[in-house]
C-alpha cells in the first residue's frame, strides 16, 4: 500500500458512511455551481493532491498534476465551468465508501460555449462523458483525489480531435 493510500488519524471508517456520502453530495456540488466555490473549505483540505489525465493541453484549464492545494483546484474546477456551462455531474453509481476513501462514476453533461481554443464544435453543441473518481478523507475533508475520464470522447465532441 502506497503512503498516500494509508488510513490516517482521523480517516474516516465504515461508521462514518452517512459523513462520506455528504461530503460526496457536496463535492458534486461544487462541480455542479450549486455550492459556491468560496465555501471549498467545507469539502477540501488546505492540500489537496490530484492523480490522474487532465485536459489541460486541449481546453487550457489546468495541469492536474501541478495542483497541490484547494486554491489550484478550486480554480481548475472554475476553468473547467468555464469551458463547459451548464456542468452537471450524475452519479452512476456512487458514492461507494470504504474506510477513508469515497468512489464513484459519473456521467458530465454540458453546452459548449466556445472559448476552448481550437474547438470546431458550434456554439451550444451539448457534450456528455463519463468517468470515476475516488477521493480520500482526511479530517472531515477530502485531501487526495483520483480520476479518470473518457477525454478523447469529450475532446472529439468539441472538434479537437476528428476521426
């Protein structure tokens, strides 16, 4: 078991499942607008780490393994709003909570709205992806966070990437 994937003091455990499903609930929340990017603090710890594929190069949001802290993320999440209005995050299923981790799968739905540079979709194309996401607890807050998407299909979507 790697370092980062140990419980720690003050994880949470399989009596804190309602905890983690909330704290999930609000996760999605923050992705979704529903819950202002000012109140992060509520879901992400001061260090926060990202392990995974980013958009980054295509859609200039953010290098996802250059964030280290909830400033990076939250403005990765604001780009990435940016780039895809109307961002919307299903859960399918999930949240899934064993020890101090919280999974998932998620469908994305959005509208492009142009500002993705070199994007041929036309304005207001509707996109939709799919993806999963494991998240750590630490303290009450997520602190580590896994993902994996498909990005080709979003990509080939916004006309970054033809057939």
């Amino acid at each position: 078991m790697t370092e980062s994937a140990q419980t720690t003091p003050g994880a949470t455990t399989a009596t804190d499942t309602a905890a983690a499903r909330d704290l999930w609930a609000k996760w999605n929340a923050l992705w979704n607008g529903e819950l202002d990017l000012a109140r992060a603090d509520e879901v992400l710890a001061d260090k926060f780490t990202v392990h995974g594929t980013s958009l980054a190069g295509r859609m200039k949001t953010a290098a996802i393994d250059e964030i280290r802290d909830r400033d990076g993320l939250v403005a990765w999440i604001a780009r990435t709003r940016a780039a895809l209005e109307e961002l919307h995050f299903t859960d399918e299923p999930g949240p899934i909570v064993e020890g101090d981790l919280v999974a998932g799968r998620y469908r994305a739905t959005a509208v492009h709205r142009g500002g993705t540079p070199g994007a041929t979709a036309p304005i207001g194309t509707p996109t939709e992806h799919v993806g999963m996401n494991i998240l750590r607890i630490e303290n009450g807050r997520f602190t580590e966070y896994w993902t994996v998407a498909d990005t080709l299909g979003l990509l080939t979507q916004l006309g970054l990437i033809t057939d």
